[in-house]
C-alpha cells in the first residue's frame, strides 16, 4: 500500500476556505454534534458543487506539500461527527438533547428515539470525488460508534451496550461501500474513549471491532483529547490506550507534540503501528523540518521504522489554511530528513 518509510498523512480535516463556510460562526462554537447549517455561505442549491471545488483544493494543497496518503478535507463536514451520526435513522433530528461535553459544559446532541440505522450511504461520494482526483492512496474518516454513543442521548434503548452495537453495524455498512467506493484506508474517531476511560475499558476494543468487522486493508482509529482550538491544555497521557492493542484495527493514531506526549508508551502496543502526531495544532508557528524529524526520531526510539506514519496531531479544520499548508510541508520535509537517515 505505502511505498516508503514514514509516509505522511493528514488526521482527517484541512481548513475549509472562508468563503465557504462562516469561520467566525464556525470557531464562535464547538464542534457542532447537531446540524449547523448556518455556517455555509453558500446556498443550499449550489452547496454540493461548492464543496466539491473546496475539496479539489484541499486535494491540490496536499499534493503541492508531498502528502502521500490523502484526505478529502472533511470539506463537506460541520464537524468530524454530525454529518454522518445525524443522517442515521432514529434519530430526531429537531429536537436535540444537552448532555455535558468533556469540558463539562452542555451542548445539543442528536436524541435517539427509535432503531439506530443507516438510510442510504452518506459519504459515499466523497470517497468517489476523492478517488478520481489522486491516484495516491486516500483514506476516509467516520465517526466511531463509542464516540457517537456518549455524545447521544438514549431514549430507546436504555443500554449502552446495545446503543454501540447498533451504531457500529450502521458504520460498519458505511465503510463497506466507502471501501467499494475506492477507500484505501478508513479511520475511525474516538475522541471520547480518551474522555471516558472506564466506560472505553469496558466497551471500547469491542466497539472497534464490531465496526471493522470484515473490513479489509489498513484501518486506524484515532484517539485525542479534543481540538487544540478548543482544549488549550492538553494533559500529557492517555488514559486509554495500551488496551487498544487488542483492537482490530491496523494503526492507532496519537497525538504527541501539543501534548509532549512519552513515546515509550508506544511500545505498549507491540501489535499496532501508528499515525504520530508531528504537528502542534495549538499554535500558528509553523514547525522547522528538523523539529519534525525529532519527532519522529523519538518514536523511532520505540518503535520500528515501518510501523510509522507522520501525521497532525489531529484535524487541521480551525488553523488559517496558509499556516496549515506551511506545517503540511514542514511534516513531509521532517519525514523526508529522517527517512533518508535511515537509508
């Protein structure tokens, strides 16, 4: 699939361009878990083909930077989470619960109210779009089902066992046709299994592995501890994660540089591999290549060469796309200082 050591990708999202989306609306909030339509400038009848040029952009700038594995952006999306969790069955849609975020402060999220199903294909199209504009590998995220779980409330079930397992079997329909769409790699979010480490010990590697069941080639879940744009003060640990090495998926995807994270807890994981987070999302500087080879250096104190992958620390979707850009290339730069250390 890769054809070199440390190839580089993005987590997932790349700024949207500001005459596309409300960037005052869209950083006045966080991370919309309901539908947030206000914040495309565009008009519903023009949206999709105005999303699809944005995308080709966010295509152009990965490729000008030498990203070799490449995302769609996220273009289409008001959040990671809302598109796909709000076009699901059994949800009501126009009258959204408040449960508390992780900062503990409440926000609307989508009410389940009858069976948990998946409609019709949801990002379908953008893996299509995506396929016929690279012939580079590209890969896809979705929301995981853990994640989509606790930011839900549940009015049907009444178990929390239950309510993951039907979300998972409606991402795991998902990814089959992102995968027959041309999906190279799919990424699935869980934020909330780092936020919510007893209920992830008890629910979590069974809530991957529901949704990767039968899915073929490299899949990667990524864990984090929130936007940058958001949580300024990351903690320096992960409550949850050595317990993922029992997960099905390939990669496991960390953020490190805000957060200074120890890669020695790498090693915790002797199965996985894994997108390294290179890139501090918390700060517009943009890094040197050399910081990022230190980066990367540290990890390759503790894993081997060809179980890394350069990555952001997380979505990119609030920086100013110059100072994105800039990190994108300093990230392939730093990949390429150290990829030719090791020969």
């Amino acid at each position: 699939m890769f054809d070199k050591l440390i190839p580089t990708t993005l987590v997932g999202s790349y700024p949207q361009p500001s005459w596309l989306v409300d960037k005052e609306k869209l950083l006045g909030e966080g991370p919309p878990r309901v539908r947030m339509r206000e914040v495309w400038k565009i008009a519903a009848d023009m949206l999709d083909e105005a999303q699809d040029d944005a995308t080709l952009t966010a295509i152009h700038d990965q490729e000008r930077a030498g990203i070799d594995i490449l995302s769609d952006g996220e273009i289409r999306r008001e959040s990671y989470f809302n598109r796909f969790a709000n076009a699901l069955a059994g949800i009501d849609l126009d009258n959204p619960a408040l449960v508390p975020n992780r900062r503990n402060v409440m926000i609307p999220v989508p009410r389940v109210v009858g069976e948990i199903k998946r409609k019709h294909p949801v990002q379908v199209h953008d893996v299509a779009y995506l396929r016929a504009h690279t012939n580079k590998p590209i890969k896809i995220t979705i929301p995981g089902a853990f994640t989509m779980a606790k930011l839900a409330q549940d009015e049907f079930y009444h178990d929390t066992k239950a309510l993951i397992s039907a979300y998972a079997k409606a991402v795991n329909a998902e990814i089959r046709d992102l995968k027959a769409a041309g999906a190279d790699v799919i990424q699935i979010d869980e934020p909330y299994m780092q936020a919510n480490p007893e209920e992830a010990d008890k629910y979590g590697v069974d809530a991957i592995n529901q949704v990767l069941d039968g899915i073929d080639g490299p899949t990667v879940v990524h864990l984090c501890f929130g936007y940058a744009y958001v949580v300024k003060e990351k903690p320096v640990g992960y409550t949850f994660l050595p317990q993922l090495d029992a997960c099905r998926a390939d990669y496991i995807s960390v953020e490190a540089a805000q957060p200074n994270l120890d890669p020695a807890i790498l090693a915790e994981l002797p199965s996985k591999k894994f997108l390294f987070g290179v890139l501090n999302l918390g700060t517009n500087d943009v890094e040197t290549p050399e910081l990022v080879a230190e980066r990367l250096r540290g990890a390759l104190k503790y894993v081997a060469p060809d179980r890394l992958v350069a990555a952001p620390d997380c979505g990119m979707k609030y920086l100013p796309r110059d100072v994105a850009f800039g990190k994108l290339k300093a990230m392939v730069d730093g990949a390429a200082i150290v990829r030719a250390e090791l020969g």
